[in-house]
C-alpha cells in the first residue's frame, strides 16, 4: 500500500483586538513604574537609615583593632571636652610628595584629625595647605606663624602657636644597629595633644634641674647628657631652667617642679634643709640617685617612707654557654598609681639601678607606692667592691625579686579624694634617662612621673601607636596545597 501524507495548515493567527493592545501596554506601564518606585523607595530607607545611624551612633565609632590603635585616649578626650576657646590647626603638607615620612604620615594626619573634630566640633578648626598647590595662602600662613619648612602641622590659640613636624610624627627602629631606619609607631596623638595643651595653657610652669653635685645638665647635648628630657619639657609647655644651692642658697619660689638627676657628691647640711623646707612647702620633686653613690638624699628620704638600698640590681644570663652578669634592671610589674596604669604590658629598662622601697612605718602621714618592679630573677648585691663573681647571698643583705625600682610619695588620701601637699617620686638609677640610653617606654615613663608631680592628669598615658604586624608562616608542603587548590 502506498503511504499518504496529510499537509496540515496553520489555525489562522488571531489579530488582537485594539482595546486589548492598549490594556497590555499600560500593564506594562504600571509594572515600569512599579519597579522604580521600589528604587525609589529602597533608596529613600538606606538614605534615612544612613541618616540616623550618622545622628546617633557615627561619631561613637567602634574600633574593632586588637591593639585599639584607633581608640584616641582619655587623656586626649578629657582635653578636648575642656577646650573652652577655638584652636586653629593648619597642615602644612605636600600631599603628592612620594619619599619621606611625609607620604607615610599624611593619611594618618587625616584620620586622627577628624577624630579630633568629631569629639570637639566646636572649638577645632582645621585647615589643610598644600605649598606646591596653594602658594599664596601657604605663604600668608606661613609669614603669620613664622614656618619655615613644609611637612609641619601648626597649633594656634590666640597670640600663641606651636608646630610639630613630620620627623616628630613617626618612631623609628632598626633591625640591626647597621639597618636603615624603619617607621615602628605614630605619635601623632601624643604630639597633638601635647600641642594644643601648651597653646591654651596660661602661664607655663617651671622646671628647675639642681647643679652643683655632679648632677646631668638639661642643656648637655652629649651621650650621657639630659637635653632630651628638657625637649620634651618644653614641648608639654614647661619653661626648664638650672639652679644652684651653693651659688644661690635657695629654692626659687616659682618652682613648681624640682629634678635632681643623678648626683655624685654630698649634698652639704645648709642644701638639705633647704629641700627639707621645699617640701613642706608642698613641693613636688623627681629624684634619680644612682648605685654606688651617697649624697646625704637617702636620710632625707627615709622621713617620707622611701628606703633608698646600698645595693646594685644584677641577673645572669647565659651568652654561648658563657655565664655573664647583667646590670639592666627590666622593669615588667607595676603598681597601682596614675603615673604607670598605662604602661601594662611595656618593660622600662633601668640600666645601673638600686632598690627603692616603701618603708613598713604606719605613722608617717605620707603614701608611698612602689611603681615599677623586675621580674624573679634579679636580685639586689650588696657586696660592690669589683669581683669577677657574684652570688646570690641573703646572709649578706643581698634581696631577691621581684625588687621595687621606683616608688612615689604623696599625702595619704581622704577616702577616694587626692589630698593637697608634697609629691615626690624616686627612682633607683639616672642612667636610663640619658640621650643615649632613653627610650619610648622610658620616656612615658618619666613624662607620666612629670604631669602627675605637676597635677597635670590629662596629660597622662599617651604612648606612640605601633601597629600590629601579623606574619604568615608556612611551610612547603601547605605552599603546594594552596597551590593546587588555587589552580
């Protein structure tokens, strides 16, 4: 049989009817404009959410770092809420300079700036000058604050002005003594703060260094020398300034700090008493004695509840098998007091150091606390005629760790409220606030032991910021396995 093949039409297409094309095509609209109105309105909720998180919550932003590197201190907020005058803050920078600090620390600049600005809108105003781009308003600025370089941050309050450059901006470190240097820390905050105190201050407080014992000179500029601790003096806004019992027998009477730093000779009998009748002026002394020394301060300090050792804190170490003895006193424990409650977790170093106590005596109207003590370990030798060894021995006197580095004085207190008079601190060495043996956590260190003699609490407790840096360690066979998992 013959196969037969049915050819089926297509049903005729159906023409839409007019009314039916005019209803689909403002079907279509409607969902159009559905659809932006959406956009609309989503927008509109993330504005008015951005809005209202901005108003309540922004300036209370959270610093989410480990090492809360950028969480400004109280010290900083308590001087900010105080301001009650405008302070101008001009930045001096070549934003598009590609060497140098300058690069590194601008955007720092910036942020720790408007930090400032967010918790004191009202009185801080801020200014950003680029000399290369805006060379008249730089050299107007510049001509009226007396800037002689770029790559500096002014401080302006009235007919007072102060400027911190770059260089005073960054801690550097080397690996290695023979390394180039490296940038370690931001102190920026330390700096600013520290800039706008000394520019709406009044009239700056004195500082006066005793001479005439073999005591270091704020004004020496050599390796054993003080000229650094009197720079940051003057930059905390405090006039320094020397002064000599033997030449002028007393005690000037706008002192409001006096700093013995490391005297070798006797004090004569006329020099105590005229110290003697300083502090029962309520005066505020910082006093250094070093090991191996007798200067006629140790009786006088006993009258305070300080116990200054006849001693020299030393340790062992092991160096290629060889025993050696290790004169740097490593200060990692702190008591509870003001001047070191910001130092947890930073070891002080006092190199050639003696034991400061708090004696046991209940009837003294002073408190004494024990700052800064080493870890177990050390001891204090009291047989210091020079030997090639030396050994623990209690039988002569000598003391075990921990050992109690540096101790401060103050009346005692009334409840939970400071009360007015005397203030000493004393310290067990000298030498490790040299020029050459001075470092960060040392200079906080003595920085802290200054505002707290001169009642000055919001400026304790800024250190340097140091970034945390994380290093990923692998081994070869894990190399090969992200390797393959990449691929």
């Amino acid at each position: 049989m013959e196969s037969m093949s049915v050819e089926l039409e297509p049903p005729p297409l159906k023409t839409p009817r007019p009314e039916q094309g005019h209803l689909q095509s403002r079907t279509r609209l409607y969902m159009r404009f559905n659809a932006v109105a959406q956009v609309v309105l989503l927008l509109a909720a993330l504005v008015g959410i951005n809005v209202i998180v901005y108003l309540y919550w922004y300036p209370e932003r959270l610093d989410l770092t480990k090492s809360s590197y950028y969480q400004l201190s109280d010290k900083t907020r308590t001087l900010l809420n105080s301001l009650n005058k405008p302070v101008d803050i001009i930045v001096f920078f070549q934003t598009h300079a590609q060497d140098g600090s300058a690069s590194v620390v601008y955007p720092q600049i910036e942020r720790l700036l408007n930090q400032y600005k967010f918790l004191q809108p009202g009185f801080l105003r801020v200014e950003y000058v680029d000399p290369d781009r805006d060379l008249v308003r730089a050299r107007q600025l510049a001509e009226k604050y007396q800037v002689e370089t770029a790559n500096v941050v002014v401080f302006a309050c009235g007919d007072r002005s102060k400027y911190v450059s770059d260089s005073d901006l960054v801690q550097q470190e080397r690996s290695n003594p023979f390394g180039e240097p490296r940038i370690a820390g931001f102190k920026g905050e330390q700096q600013f703060t520290s800039a706008i105190q000394n520019v709406v201050e009044g009239k700056p407080m004195k500082v006066h260094f005793i001479q005439g014992h073999g005591e270091r000179d704020p004004e020496d500029y050599e390796k054993k020398g003080a000229s650094t601790l009197a720079q940051y003096l003057r930059r905390d806004n405090l006039l320094v300034e020397r002064v000599s019992l033997l030449e002028k027998p007393e005690i000037p009477a706008d002192c409001d700090l006096l700093i013995i730093d490391g005297p070798s000779q006797p004090y004569q009998a006329f020099e105590l008493k005229l110290l003697e009748d300083f502090f029962k002026r309520q005066g505020r002394a910082l006093i250094m004695l070093d090991p191996e020394t007798t200067t006629g301060l140790e009786d006088l300090l006993k009258q305070y509840g300080v116990s200054v050792g006849n001693n020299l804190i030393m340790s062992k170490v092991d160096m290629l098998g060889q025993e050696m003895y290790n004169s740097t006193a490593f200060g990692t424990a702190f008591g509870r007091h003001p001047i070191v409650e910001k130092l947890e977790g930073k070891t002080l170093s006092f190199h050639f150091a003696r034991t400061v106590d708090a004696l046991e005596d209940k009837t003294l109207g002073y408190q004494v606390t024990e700052l800064v003590k080493t870890p177990e370990g050390f001891w204090a030798e009291t047989a210091l005629a020079r030997k090639t060894r030396y050994e623990f021995n209690p039988d002569t006197g000598d003391k075990a760790g921990p050992i109690s580095l540096a101790a401060a004085v103050q009346p005692k207190t009334v409840g939970n409220v400071d009360t007015e008079g005397t203030r000493i601190v004393v310290t067990g060495t000298s030498t490790f606030l040299e020029n050459d043996k001075i470092n960060a956590a040392n200079m906080d260190f003595f920085l802290n032991c200054a505002n707290w003699l001169l009642k000055r609490p919001q400026l304790i407790g800024i250190s340097a910021k140091r970034p945390q840096e994380f290093i990923l360690g692998l081994n070869a066979r894990q190399l090969l396995t992200i390797g393959i998992v990449a691929v």
